[in-house]
C-alpha cells in the first residue's frame, strides 16, 4: 500500500531518505566537484544545487543508484554553467569589438546575456549544424544557399535544420 504525497508518514519518510541521500554522499559529491571546478566555493554551489534538484523530484525515495543520479545531475549543471560563461564571454569580446559610443548599459548587457542564456537553452536539443543554421541565418543574415555552403551541406538540409530551430522555439514561446 502506498501512501499519498500529502500523508504525514509519506512525508516524514520522504525528509528521511533525502536527509539519508544527504548525509551518504554530500561529502562525496562535494569532494568529486571540487576536483573537477577546482573552486570550492564553486563546488558547494553546485553540490547545493544538485541537491536542490534531487529534493524536487517526486520520488527521491525511488534512485537506486543515488551516485549516479547525483553524478548526472552534477554534470548537467557543471556543464549548463560552462556554457553560460562561453555565452558571457563570447558576448563580452563581442562588445569589445564595437565602437565605444555603442557600449550598453549595465543593466542591457545582463538582459541581453539572459536572453542569450535562455536562446541557448531553447536550441539545446538541436545538433550543432542545426544550431550553426540558425545562428547564421538570424545573427548574419545568411541565405539558405550561403549556410549550406559553410556546413557543408544542402540547401534543403538548411531549411530541415531551420524548421526544427523555429518549431523549438514556438514551442518555447507557447503558454505552458
């Protein structure tokens, strides 16, 4: 018999495994990112945050393979942060390269990085032709004729790459 979400014996049981999964292997977790960041301070944020993510699941009391799981989640955000400071970085040196009397302000460039955040994370699913198909097409302004040519590929393969690009993002558009 299992016991619905809102019953406090569910509950309690819940707090225990995730105080459990805490205490086994936040250590763990911390030492291994720690390694890997070689910042502690960036390792703890991202142990808290994998944490974090575990806590939100619906059934922590479910992994199997806590490690695993912990290791999954731990790259995914290791890798999303990674990705965000090349996305902030890139648009840095970008900015550097323009005339001074077209500098934003501070608070432009951090909309301007959070839409470049979030853009990148709608094209994630895309390959990185796809995603190259886009960029050129939108930031260039390059032809379907012009991208194939610097892919390397075809004309009609362009437009594919282009349909799966704005069908990701109408979906990202659409109301959830």
């Amino acid at each position: 018999m299992s016991l619905p979400p809102s019953d406090p014996q569910y509950l309690a049981m819940r707090n225990r495994v995730l105080q459990q999964l805490f205490g086994d292997h936040h250590g763990w977790l911390l030492e291994r990112l720690r390694t890997r960041l070689g910042c502690r301070q960036d390792a703890a944020d991202m142990a808290a945050e994998t944490f974090a993510q575990v806590v939100a699941l619906p059934a922590p009391q479910a992994i199997r393979e806590p490690r695993a799981m912990l290791t999954t989640i731990a790259k995914r955000l290791v890798f999303a942060s990674w990705r965000r400071r090349d996305l902030e970085r890139a648009y840095l040196q970008t900015l550097a390269q323009q005339p001074q009397q077209y500098e934003p302000a501070a608070e432009e460039r951090a909309e301007a990085l959070e839409a470049l955040i979030v853009l990148d994370e709608i094209l994630d699913g895309l390959s990185p032709r796809a995603r190259s198909a886009f960029l050129y097409s939108h930031l260039e302004g390059l032809t379907y004729a012009e991208i194939g040519q610097r892919l390397g590929v075809s004309t009609p393969r362009v437009h594919q790459y282009m349909v799966k690009a704005m069908r990701l993002c109408y979906l990202a558009l659409e109301p959830q």
